[in-house]
C-alpha cells in the first residue's frame, strides 16, 4: 500500500534564543531515547549499491511517504506550548564559507535532503536535514521516516540520506543510515507527539570515475553543515520548513515532483489535535506541501547568508482545511527538553567509514 502524508480518504495531508550547553540536562527522570539499528556494516554497502545502481534509478522510482491519519488536523485552541523546562539551543555548525551576496531569494539550505528506504517490496522517500553533532554525522527527520509504525518492526531498511537531491543526482555523495534514534512513546505507542527521529550516518559515498572505485567524501557536517537545535521555544516565531513534497493533492493535481527542494514560510499556531495518531500538542503551519515532505525540517532563526539556522521541529502531518481538495496544512510535534534528550542520545555518538583504501566497500570501526 502506498503511503503518502495525506490523511486517509483524500484530505490534506533567532531572535530571543537561549543557549544551552549540549551536555546540560534536558529533564530529570528515566531517559526517554530509544534506539535500533538501521544498516549493520555489511548492509551498509548493500544499500548503497542498491540505491545508485542504473544511475540512481531507484531514487527515481521510489513513492512519497507519510503517516496516514484518518481527519484533517484541527487546531484546538490558542494556548501555550507544554514546555518541559528552560528554552535552549545547540549552535549550528558549518564547514562551508558563508554567502556574501545579498538576494531578495531565499537561498536554500544545503544541509536538506531526501530520505530513501526499503518496507516491504516497497520504495519510498522522506525529508530530513543533517543537524549539527559531535562526530558531523546526524539527520533529523519524523520518526516514521526511520521507524516502520505499520508492521511493528523497529527500523526500515536500506535507509539512505541524499543531502541536496536534485533530479535523482546526490551531488555531496550518499549518507548510509547507521543507527537510528526516536521517542520511547513513539517506538512503543506510535504517540505522534513523538514523531522525530534522529539518525547517525556513515561518511558520505561517491563514485570516483577515474579511480573507478567508491571514494570516502567525508562526515555529512564537513560537506553540508550542520542545523542548529532548539527546543522549548514559544510558538510563532518565523518559521522556514523546508522538504521535497511528491505526492498528487488530493483533487489529482501533481503540483510537486519530489525532484526539487521547496520551502514554506509563516508563523505557527498550536495545539493542533489529530486522534487517530494520538497527537495531541503538534504545532501547525499554512503550507501546500505534500506526501515526500515528511521529515523536513522546521527553521527558526535562519541566515540566508549562512543557510543555517535551527531545527525547532519535523513535518510530520498535512491536511486540507478548507475542503477544497488541496493541500494547504502541515503539523510538527512540539520539541521540549524529551526531543533534546533522545537528539542529545545520538549526538556524540561516531559512525565511520564503509570505503576501504582500495576502493572497494567495507566498514573501519577504528577511530
């Protein structure tokens, strides 16, 4: 079955920051992370072979993907969030020299990408973009986008991450999923609420053609950057989500090819409820994006010189709230200090390389 953000039945689916030290502690209690993996070393290099065999045909071929939802999200109130605790931040990082020109256009982030993973005899594809960590190796994206929630299974397969996709080309190599993080609630009770995931990624893979052979393009940080992190924000401030919507609106229309990096823009309401995922505390935004844009990222903060600013959240739902058969609503859960626990579980955590000196792939679990 094909699984798209759109709800079943055809609806829709800087300033002020605080910082925080990235070994400060989020909240007390049991820590709320859990974790499984997604390519042992040896899958690793499967999954890389299957994703850019025939020119990255499979890229191409692979259907939007989403967490289905029964009704539109409906915006229960004007309330404030439930924050945990304090405001914080983890500072975003970049390797790359920051634009000098300035434009009027909005310069898209070069740390956003799309998702691409195996269930069943299926292929499908999410958002995401690499967030900044200790090791530069670490994806935010929804948690359905690294957890199967419809078979029970922990983690799905063949997970890769593309950083800049453009018309099936991955011009700063492919990222294989190591290891992948989410909410307790949402591994165990698919709470929507929890719908995050953060993911650790072997160095980046591209093929060298005139060393025919498969060349180590470094940590994901060191070529993109790395978003900053935030959590226990106030809601409504300035918000940039950016994605790769692929899927029809539900009168038919394909505005979106999933080829292509689109953002939004707008200030988010919350609470918005949707039952049927149990989500209870999602913030929302006026957007016409998607099934495919799961996982993109919610920026608060962002330079357009930079193209760096923070992840303050996840598309995870869509709707159509007006009922007029297009898209026009996205939701992400609320980060409070439990998302900067789980994120803070996989933040310091190293991944490696699976290219050996030969060219050929393997894994080196030697620092």
């Amino acid at each position: 079955m094909k699984r798209i953000l759109l709800p079943l039945g055809g609806c829709a689916a800087a300033g002020g920051l605080l910082a925080a030290s990235l070994t400060g502690a989020a909240q007390a209690g049991p820590k709320p992370s859990t974790s499984s993996k997604l390519n042992t070393p040896a899958a690793a290099a499967e999954a890389l072979a299957f994703w850019t065999a025939d020119g990255g045909a499979n890229f191409k071929a692979a259907d939007p993907y989403g967490l289905e939802h029964k009704y539109v999200p409906k915006h229960v109130s004007t309330g404030g969030p439930a924050a945990d605790g304090k405001p914080g931040v983890v500072p975003a990082t970049a390797d790359i020299p920051a634009s000098t020109a300035k434009s009027r256009n909005v310069n898209l982030p070069k740390t956003v990408g799309r998702v691409f993973f195996v269930l069943d005899d299926g292929l499908y594809s999410c958002s995401a973009s690499s967030v900044q960590s200790t090791y530069r190796n670490l994806v935010a994206t929804a948690g359905h986008c690294a957890y199967d929630v419809d078979g029970n299974r922990t983690a799905l397969g063949k997970w890769v991450f593309v950083p800049g996709y453009y018309q099936g080309k991955a011009p700063w190599g492919v990222y294989v999923g190591k290891q992948a993080f989410t909410h307790y609630d949402f591994d165990v009770y698919e709470d929507a609420d929890r719908d995050y995931a953060f993911v650790t990624v072997y160095n980046g893979i591209a093929w060298d053609r005139t060393k025919s052979g498969w060349v180590d393009v470094g940590p994901l940080g060191a070529k993109v950057g790395g978003q900053g992190f935030a959590y226990n924000q106030k809601v409504g401030k300035p918000t940039f989500v950016f994605g790769y919507p692929a899927a029809a609106h539900p009168d038919g229309d394909y505005v979106f090819s999933g080829h292509t990096l689109k953002y939004c823009y707008g200030k988010p309401v919350y609470p918005l409820t949707e039952p049927s995922v149990k989500a209870e505390e999602h913030m929302a935004l006026k957007c016409s994006f998607t099934g495919g844009a799961s996982g993109g990222p919610w920026i608060i903060g962002y330079s357009s010189n930079r193209r760096l600013g923070y992840i303050n959240g996840v598309t995870s739902l869509g709707g159509d709230t007006d009922g007029n058969a297009r898209s026009d609503l996205i939701t992400s859960p609320y980060f409070d200090g439990e998302t900067y626990a789980v994120y803070k579980a996989a933040a310091p955590l190293w991944s490696g390389s699976i290219v050996k000196k030969d060219g050929t792939l393997g894994i080196t679990e030697v620092k």
